[in-house]
C-alpha cells in the first residue's frame, strides 16, 4: 500500500505483516489476485497533520487461513486497522477476522471488494461482489467492529475459530433485488449531498480494461436515508 501526491510523486509505502507476503516454498500470504481491493480513510482530526485511521481487507482468505476440507475457511478474511500519523511510522493497531458472505447456487467466485468508513466511529461499509452463472451480483454490508478479536497473532484461521469473535455485519442492500443489470462492482464512496441535505452513495465497477465492451463502467447513485 504506498501513498502519492497529486502528481504521480511516490511519498511513502505502509509497511504489511510477513504473513500476507507470498513466499517461494511456504505456504502463506495472500491467493493470487485476491490481496488487497479496499482501502478506507477515516479523518478525525481537525488540521492536515493529525493521525488518521486506514483500513484495508483482504479480497479472499490468505493461503495459511484455508482448509480445503472445510470450504467455509475461504470466506474468512483479515481486516487490519492502522493509524497513520505524519511523525512515525504507521502503527498496526489491531487485525480482525471478517467473514465473507456465503455464496448463492451457482456462484463461482466472492470477495470483498471495497470498504468506506463512516462518521460514526468504529463503523463501516464493505461491498462485496460475487460472480457466476447469474452474471454479477453485489451486496452492501454495515460494519461494527467493536468487541471483535485482535488475530494479529493468529498464525491460521483454517481450523475451529469459536474463540474468535469476528467484526459484526448487517446486510443494508442486496443489489441483485433492484432489478437491474450489475457489471463488476468494486468501488464504493460517499457522493455530493444532494438539495435537501442528504448524503449520496456511489457504487463504481470495473471493466477489466474490456475492448469488446462485455463488460462496462457503470455508476450507481443512491441516496440515503436518514444521514
């Protein structure tokens, strides 16, 4: 994960645990393709150089957290919380367990692909999509990460994890009930606010660089209700 300023210039790189890098001949880190798509940001300072808290999750679960005799074990990811501050270097502060969505009767692949942090603290929204004989599918969750178990010295979430408490999750929208044809959804963010002081939600997806336009750009706008 590194960090640019607005030009392209390189400002610095966040330092990421041995265990999520994949080495020759051992088996850990992340699965090819399936490290890190989410990143979330939450500001609560007031002036440009107090510390802040990232977020990131990784896609699927690492390679030392699967049992392949327990298909369950795929769905569960590691979600790591930092705080970033302009004198030090990052700090790690904690690393919990995030359980994937089980997939529907034909799907092939799911994983996380986007978090957003939201104002109220210890508080976020994930978005994970799915892809399989019905096209793509997405749903939007509400995290609590509040009581959820520090794993940072978990070495492998692949056998029984009953001593573990995983971040809370409540289902806020299952984007295959509006009806509407769903490409590769990926990106989530907070949108302008609207005339009447609501806040917005954009959904964005990802074409996979299509030149035979199989696949598109598409922009979902939502308005929610309440904020």
């Amino acid at each position: 994960i590194n960090e640019y300023d607005l030009d392209g210039n390189f400002k610095s790189s966040l330092r990421i645990p041995e265990r999520y890098i994949p080495k020759e001949g051992e088996k850990k880190g992340i699965e090819n393709n399936l490290g890190f798509e989410s990143l979330a940001v939450k500001a609560n300072g007031i002036m440009p150089q107090d510390p802040f808290r990232l977020f990131t999750v990784t896609e699927s679960a690492l390679v030392q957290d699967v049992d392949l005799k327990n298909p369950e074990s795929i769905l569960r990811s590691r979600l790591m919380h930092y705080v970033i501050n302009p004198f030090g270097d990052p700090i790690l502060v904690a690393e919990h367990l995030y359980t994937i969505d089980s997939p529907r009767l034909g799907v092939a692949y799911n994983g996380v692909s986007d978090l957003l942090a939201l104002p109220q603290e210890g508080y976020l929204l994930s978005l994970e999509r799915t892809f399989g004989l019905r096209g793509y599918g997405a749903k939007i969750f509400q995290l609590v990460m509040a009581n959820a178990s520090d794993i940072s010295n978990q070495k492998t979430l692949a056998g029984n994890i009953d001593n573990i408490t995983p971040i809370r999750k409540k289902l806020v929208l299952d984007l295959q009930k509006l009806g509407i044809k769903l490409d590769n959804l990926e990106g989530i963010t907070f949108g302008p606010r609207l005339s009447d002081g609501s806040q917005t939600l954009i959904l964005l997806s990802d074409n996979n660089f299509s030149k035979e336009k199989k696949q598109k750009n598409q922009f979902l706008l939502f308005k929610l209700i309440g904020t």
